[in-house]
C-alpha cells in the first residue's frame, strides 16, 4: 500500500524537478538589460573604491546610474526633432498659445520639409 502512495509522489516530484531545472537554464540577457547590469558594476565598484557605506552609498549609487543613463540619452537628435526643438523654441519666444501655436508650429515645420 505505501508503495503504490510513494510512486506517483516520487515520479511528480522527478517530474517538478526536471521542470525547475529547465527554467532556470542561462538565459542570456537583452542588449538593455546587459547595460544596466554594466553600470551596476561599474558604480558598485566606484562605490567600493571609495569606501562608502550606508546612506554615502545609496546615494552615490543613485546618482552614478542616473548619471550613467542620461549620457546614453544625450544621442543626436534626428533632423526632425532638431526642427521640432527649434519651432518649439521659436513659438515659446514669441509667447504663442493655442490656435495661434497649433497654427505656427504647423508652418514651421512644413517650412524646411
């Protein structure tokens, strides 16, 4: 009687565990993920060059990736949002809202198209 008990539980659990180790086979990680996972190791070992501890190094950590992000998002801009940039700017000077704006960015941009 416990054997008849014991097998079906001993073969769900060889079966769980193949499952389980499926899962957790390598995954590689995606181009961002790799990134991010750079510039944790490269301000963890700021950090720890500098010895800081505690609160220091929370916030050193937080600005060091911050920092590290915004370099990645300082590309050059495409033409088109150099002209959106520039028509935005230009309506801004000229303190334009509503249909006024709609109407001047509207010609702005059409005009070096």
């Amino acid at each position: 009687m416990r054997l008849i008990t014991a097998l079906p539980l001993l073969a769900g659990l060889m079966l769980s565990t193949n499952l389980m180790a499926a899962d957790t086979a390598a995954k590689t990680p995606s181009p961002a993920q790799a990134a991010q996972q750079k510039r944790m190791t490269d301000c963890n070992q700021q950090a720890s060059s500098k010895t800081l501890k505690g609160a220091d190094r929370s916030t050193f950590m937080s600005t060091c990736l911050k920092s590290e992000g915004s370099a990645a998002a300082g590309k050059a801009l495409t033409p088109q949002q150099q002209k959106m940039k520039t028509c935005n700017a230009d309506a801004k000077a000229k303190s334009l809202k509503g249909d006024e704006r709609k109407t001047f960015m509207s010609s702005c941009l059409k005009k070096s198209a």
